[in-house]
C-alpha cells in the first residue's frame, strides 16, 4: 500500500491555483505520473509550458462524464474545489461519486480534500458548501484526508506597498479583526507530506493555521518597522470592497451568478465582526517544523523583494 513514484497516478485539481503555486514544485521531480487539472486553456497552455512532463487535462468538474475521465487510473487525488463557485458543494459530490467508482473497480486509493477552516460556520456560504462536502465525503467509505487552510497569508500586498513611495493598505473589512492565516508554503509541505505518506493519513482531519490570531493592522504595523516607513491604512466601503472581489471572480467563471455575490457579501459582513482563528499547533505537526510566523512571512518577502 506504500506510494510507488513510479507507477501511481497523482491527480491534482485546479492546478493554476494558489494551492498548487507552492505544491506542484514539490512532487515534480518525485512523481513520474503528474495529472494536472485546470478550467481553461489559457491555464492549459500555461501549465504545459511549465511543467512539460506532467499530464495536464482541461475538464468541467461539475460533469460526472469530466470527473470520471480525470479520476480513470489514479491512486491518489488532492481535490480542491474553486472558491466561492455557486455549485461548489455539487462539483465536490461529483467528484466524491467519480472517485467511489475508482476507487471499487480502478486504482484509486486516497482521497485529499483541500476544505476551509472551520467548515461549521454557517454564516459564510462558501464554508457552509465545504461542510456538506465533507460530511459526503466522510460517508464515502473512501479512505480520505481532510485539510483545512485558513485565511491566505500570500495575499498580503507586501510588494505593492514596498514599492510605493506613500504606501496605502485598503482593507476591505476592520483592520483590527484577527484571523490565523495560513502560508502557502507551509500548507504546500503539508499536503506534500499527506501525498507521500499516504495510510498514515487515512481518516484523518488537520487545520492547518500558519499563525497565532493576527490582524491587517498587526500585520500592516510590522511591515512598517521592518522597513522603516509609515504605512496609512484605509477602509473601502462594503460595496467598493465586494464589487472588487465578484471582479476577481469574474475572471475566473466568466460571470457572477447571485450565490456568488451573496456569499462574497457575507464573507465580508462576517470578516467584519469575527475573522477566522485557529491554532497552529496540528500544522507544525505535520510539517516537521514550527510554521511560518507573520513576521518571518513579511521579512522573506522583503528579502524577495530587494533581491529580484
């Protein structure tokens, strides 16, 4: 049951992604059987070009028809959903259903799903979906890992304000409410270590914080002392601010459908009041390590960026 480099198959879903960013450069050279799944063909196009030796394969994850083509063959799967899709919990049944009927007469194993901290909180639609995927995926009879990564730390315009001469921070939400973010590099080893290590991992569930609760006011105060320069912070205003993220989004899914919107105004009406907190504990764990701190995240971006 030990992972073979050589001949399992390891299925990797919305690769372009920030999840995948720090990951895919971990298994690359481990892996002889890379499947990398994306939405688009500018995304296709990209990642062939990046990762030539990896199978890249374009598919609609909501199609039991796509599930079943991307899953035919593999032995382990890191699913990650698209965020804030209105039919995020539907893609994850699909998907869970695909990886069932592999999983009886096919080569499928394990079962990664990359969730959200705090998955029972169901002020916010897009935790609210995951809870539902996780509860279908724990009834699965699927030998699967569940983890879930908080709010992202990479997000953090730290180049943006390095390079202003009257560097501004808009937050989008009070800048005072605390969230335990999570590092992509520490979520990436992470995963790596769920990938590789496989039935140690089986029926498990792990958070996954990088950080002790910190705000964008912290955050943003830190960055000032490392580099010696005052940093103003200003407050958009709520629709400013959700008109900014269903742009975003809209790139991805060509439209924003109304359970799109709503979620994105309930995200931010939510960070507003409570933030999202977690301990960094379970991720030091299983990592090796202690996780990357705020302040280490900030002083490795400024090094970055005064060396490019």
């Amino acid at each position: 049951m030990s992972v073979d480099f050589e001949n399992d198959v390891l299925l990797l879903t919305c690769a372009s992604g920030k999840q995948c960013s720090r990951l895919i450069p971990l298994l690359y050279n481990q892996w002889k059987h890379l499947r990398l799944v994306v939405n688009t063909v500018s995304s296709e196009e990209s990642l062939k070009t990046q990762w030539p030796n990896a199978t890249v394969m374009r598919a609609d994850m909501s199609r039991i028809e796509d599930a079943r083509r991307l899953l035919s063959g593999v032995t382990t799967v890191l699913y990650i959903g698209p965020s804030a899709h209105c039919h995020e919990t539907e893609m994850g049944y699909t998907m869970i259903d695909a990886a069932r009927q592999e999983s009886q007469t096919g080569t499928l194993k394990h079962f990664i799903y990359s969730s959200v901290l705090h998955p029972q909180i169901r002020k916010l639609m897009n935790h609210d979906c995951k809870r539902y995927v996780e509860e279908y995926l724990i009834e699965s009879w699927l030998n699967y890992t569940i983890l879930q990564p908080s709010h992202i730390l990479d997000q953090f315009p730290v180049e943006q304000l390095l390079q202003s001469e009257d560097p501004v921070f808009p937050a989008s939400f009070d800048p005072q409410v605390t969230f335990s973010f999570t590092v992509l590099q520490d979520l990436a080893e992470a995963f790596a270590h769920i990938i590789n290590e496989r039935e140690k991992h089986y029926l498990a569930e792990y958070t996954a914080c990088s950080t002790a609760p910190t705000s964008y006011a912290d955050l943003v105060a830190m960055l000032s002392k490392e580099i010696g320069k005052p940093i103003r912070i200003i407050r958009k205003e709520f629709f400013e601010s959700a008109a900014q993220f269903q742009n975003m989004l809209a790139g991805k899914y060509g439209d924003v459908p109304p359970g799109t919107r709503d979620t994105i105004h309930r995200l931010l009406l939510y960070y507003n009041f409570y933030g999202i907190k977690g301990n960094p504990n379970v991720l030091g764990w299983l990592i090796g390590r202690t996780p990357t701190t705020a302040k280490e995240f900030l002083r490795q971006k400024i090094l970055k960026v005064h060396n490019s």
